[in-house]
C-alpha cells in the first residue's frame, strides 16, 4: 500500500501543476480590453456634458427692452438722484420711509443699500446706488429689475417729495 499513496500524491501533483500552467498561461481563461491596450496619451478623453462649456446665460443680467419701456410709459417707478454720498442718502431714504405712513420696512441691507419694504399690499425693494458725485434711489423687484405697479411709483413719488429731490 506504501507505493499507492506516493503514486497518488504524484499524480495530484501532477494534475495541480498542470491545471496551473493551463489556466494561467492559456488565452481562453483570460479577458483582453483594446482600450486599456493601448497608451495613456491614445486613449479617447471623456468629458462630462456639464464640464464641455461654461455657463454663459446668466454671466450679465441685462434689463430688458420691456423695463425700460415700462419706465418711459410711466408703468414703473423711475428713480431720482441726490446730491449727495451714497452712505448719507441711505440713511436719509431710510428715515423718509419709516415716516412714510403705511411702508413696512422688512429687512434692510446697508451693504447692498437696500431696503426690502412692503407697501399697500406689494413687495419691492428700494435701493439706493451710488451714481457719480450723488446717489440715486429706485423702486426694483427682486430680480433687479424696475419696479411696476402703482404701489412703488406712489412711495417713490413719496420719497422725492420728502428728501426734495427733483
């Protein structure tokens, strides 16, 4: 029985040896990729369609022919200018419209120079920007755009009234 056993282990030795030189060397067990065959500096370069071209539609927000219509037409609130430094006529527009009756005055950005108001049921924002040696107050929405409606050209009407403005 002794020369079974080594006869035994030979041949699963054998089988092992030649079951790994079958599996690793030969083509059918192994899966090629073209792609990855090839150089670095061939290979196609993919790009996420979000990454192709940067954004442009909302680079410069440009307000449109019909704001400035409504603006002529009298359909929107127009500004005014004073003759004075923006910080000054933000404190000052800031005064009129607390004594204006009615104006609710709901957040106010001195930064920005805007006051987000409520005033005979529309919401608008009245800001005032520095233009030239002066400064010039306006009624906008929230896009930045004039303000329409009768609300805001009545407070702005208002507001030149009080701060003598012409």
């Amino acid at each position: 029985m002794r020369p079974n056993v080594s006869m035994t282990r030979a041949a699963v030795a054998g089988l092992l040896l030649a079951g790994i030189v079958v599996g690793s060397g030969c083509s059918w067990f192994r899966k090629g990729s073209d792609l990855y065959a090839q150089s670095p500096e061939t290979r196609p370069l993919e790009v996420p369609p979000d990454l192709d071209q940067p954004r442009t539609d909302t680079a410069v927000n440009v307000p449109s022919a019909a704001a400035a219509k409504a603006i002529s037409t009298g359909q929107a609130s127009g500004g005014f200018t004073l003759p004075i430094a923006r910080e000054e006529a933000y404190a000052q527009v800031g005064e009129a419209l607390a004594a204006v009756e009615g104006v609710n005055i709901t957040s106010r950005a001195e930064a920005l120079g805007v006051y987000d108001v409520g005033y005979e049921g529309s919401n608008f924002l009245v800001r005032v920007a520095g233009a030239g040696a002066g400064s010039y107050v306006s009624a906008v929405d929230p896009r930045g755009l004039p303000a329409t409606g009768d609300a805001p050209k009545k407070l702005v009407d208002t507001l030149r009234t009080a701060l003598g403005a012409q």
